[in-house]
C-alpha cells in the first residue's frame, strides 16, 4: 500500500531555540559556580553576566533585552536596549544572569541562572521597583486565588480546590518584614510559612510544581523577577497576578513611559506580563528545590537545567556533563 501522506515539513522554529537557549543559562551557572561559597556576591554576578553575554552570540536571534541588568549608563553587559544574538528573527528577552546573587555567595540553596525569550512586544518592561505576586499551579479552577482578595480567602479556596485541609497548604514567601501581616494571617488561617531569604523566581515556578510541597508563592520581590516568573508560570500553565509597586510618583512615572499608555497601577494577569510564545530556560548554580546545582569535579562539571516552551507546554530537565579537556574555557 502506498503512503499518501504529505513528507514532514521540517521547519526550524523556536523547538530548536529552546534548546539553544539552555546553552545560555548553563554558561552562566559553570561561570558563577566558580564563586560559590565565596562571600564575594558581586563578583559571582559579574560572572554570570559576562558569560551570559557571550553565550548569546552563538544563538540565532536578533534579540533586544529588555528585562537586563539595568541602565546603559549603569550596567556594562545585558543592559536594558543591548542587542544580542547572532541575528535571526526579532525577539526580546528577559534575563536575570544570577537569580539569588547573595544564595550563591553564601552557598545556600536556589541560585539560578534566568533567561526567557518572547516576540517581540510581548514582556511587560518592567523598572527596577517592587512587584506584590501571587502564583499557584495548573489544573486549578480560573481565579481560584486573586491579588485582590484576603489572604484567609486565597487560602481557604486553595485548600477546597485541591482537595485538602487548610492544615497542609504551603505558602511560600521572602523572608521580610514587609511580609509580617502576610506571615501571620497565613498561620493564623492553620496553612504553612516556608520563609526564604532571596530567589523567588525559584520559589513562583515551584509553586507551579506538584513535587515541589508549595502550593501557593505570595508577597513582593522584584518586578523584573516578577515576569521571568510570569514567562515560566505561562509554560507550566500556572496562575499568576501582579501589581508594580511605587514608592514615589518618578517611579510611578518611569514605569509609565516604559509601557505608553498602559495604567502602570493596574493589576497584571500573566499575559499582561508575558504574552504570544514564550521560552524559558533556568540553570542551577546551588541546588534547591527546583533544581540541583553545579557538580564540578575534576574532568568535568555537571548542570541541570530546566527548558520550557509555552507553545507545546513541554517541560524538560537537562543534565548537562561539560567536559574540561574540550572546551575552550579553562575550569578554576
Ligand atoms: C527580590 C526577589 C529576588 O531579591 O528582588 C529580592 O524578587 C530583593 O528584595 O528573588 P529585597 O529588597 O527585599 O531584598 C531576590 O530575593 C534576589 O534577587
Ligand atoms: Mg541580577
Ligand atoms: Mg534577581
């Protein structure tokens, strides 16, 4: 019997760039890992960010960062506008070359290398202000928790929509003084507090994971951790929300001219954060919860990395064994 069936089309498409882009957060991690432990976090950072720079060359995109390491005028390497890439179609991205920088000067658990790609036009420009989030996991019934409502709120319809008591729901938050009130009325409603010191990117994506035993991420952090969170939050098919918040009207009005005609008060679903097709990829530079960290050992060293399309929803980990002997950078 003869085949009738058209040949496959193969079509090089952001399937291949996904796998590209895990090339980038690992080159970071293997540069930054050289600094764990060390107490020096700005030096960790450094590194992270100039190998990141360097590993973009090689990914085929024409792509303009817009999530970045801050200011032309203050930043040397990825800074917001930088252009990266070896050309190719127009994307931007969204990068944080070492989440958790003080995590990895102290050798404590959650450092990760960021980065997440979008068409152009898709990522919400955030300033460097705070964000109030709130993430829980897919497969939950739409609005199930929402920015505006009490916490006792959130968490009662949590409990009820997962099928268990308020006793075994665990929020996760920055272990700040801001949070206080968030603390308190979270315990006082019988759920769980799993303080953390920095990394809430780690933290919204395992709020997304059902091995991970946090069911909700809540509190403020940094915005432009805010839409990484939001652009892997989007892949895993998780709930997101969040709101910029200003401590004076020139952050108010900054945030404003970096998204015209835009209410920069308004409360952000995911795809006001991240919308159309996005990618993610993270590396572990400490191991934590989502994801274990560098193992550099004598020959080699070894990464694991997560990689995600929001197109096809597939998630993928990725060990990675980076063999000294044929690289072209030198292991210290
Ligand atoms: C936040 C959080 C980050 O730093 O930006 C935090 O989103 C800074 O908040 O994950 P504080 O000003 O309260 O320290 C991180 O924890 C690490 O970059
Ligand atoms: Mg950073
Ligand atoms: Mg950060």
């Amino acid at each position: 019997m003869s085949d009738t069936r058209e040949p496959k089309q193969f079509v090089v498409s952001d399937r291949n760039l996904a796998l590209e882009l895990v090339r980038v957060t690992e080159a970071a991690a293997l540069a930054s890992s050289h600094w764990t432990g060390r107490g020096k976090k700005n030096d960790a950072d450094g590194a992270a960010v100039e190998a990141m720079r360097i590993a973009f060359d090689t990914v085929a995109i024409d792509g303009t960062v817009v999530i970045g390491e801050g200011e032309m005028d203050e930043a040397p390497m990825l800074y917001i506008g930088e252009k990266v890439g070896a050309g190719g179609p127009a994307m931007d991205i969204a990068v944080d070359p070492l989440e958790g920088t003080n995590l990895c000067a102290k050798d404590m658990p959650n450092a990760i290398t960021v980065v997440a790609l979008a068409e152009k036009g898709n990522f919400l420009h955030a300033p460097d202000v705070y964000m109030d989030k709130i993430v829980v996991g897919p497969n939950l019934p739409d609005g199930v928790v929402d920015l505006e409502a009490s916490i006792e709120n959130n968490l009662r319809n949590l409990a009820r929509a997962k099928n268990k008591p308020i006793e075994d729901i665990v929020l996760c938050t920055l272990d700040r003084e801001r949070h206080e009130e968030l603390i308190t009325k979270t315990r006082e409603a019988g759920a769980r507090v799993r303080l953390l010191s920095d990394g809430d990117v780690a933290a919204a994506i395992a709020a997304c994971m059902d091995n991970s035993q946090v069911d909700i991420y809540a509190g403020s952090g940094g915005a432009p951790e805010g839409v990484l969170a939001a652009a892997a939050v989007r892949c895993v098919e998780g709930q997101m929300q969040g709101r910029l918040l200003f401590e004076d009207d020139t952050q108010r009005e900054r945030a404003q001219k970096m998204n015209p005609g835009k209410d920069p008060d308004r409360k952000l679903g995911l795809h006001d954060m991240a919308a159309g097709s996005v990618l993610f990829s993270a590396t572990g530079v400490t191991s934590g919860t989502l994801l274990r960290g560098i193992r550099r050992l004598p020959t080699h060293a070894v990464t694991h990395s997560l990689v995600m399309r929001s197109k096809s929803g597939t998630v993928r980990f990725i060990e990675g064994h980076h063999n000294f002997s044929t690289k072209t950078w030198t292991p210290q």
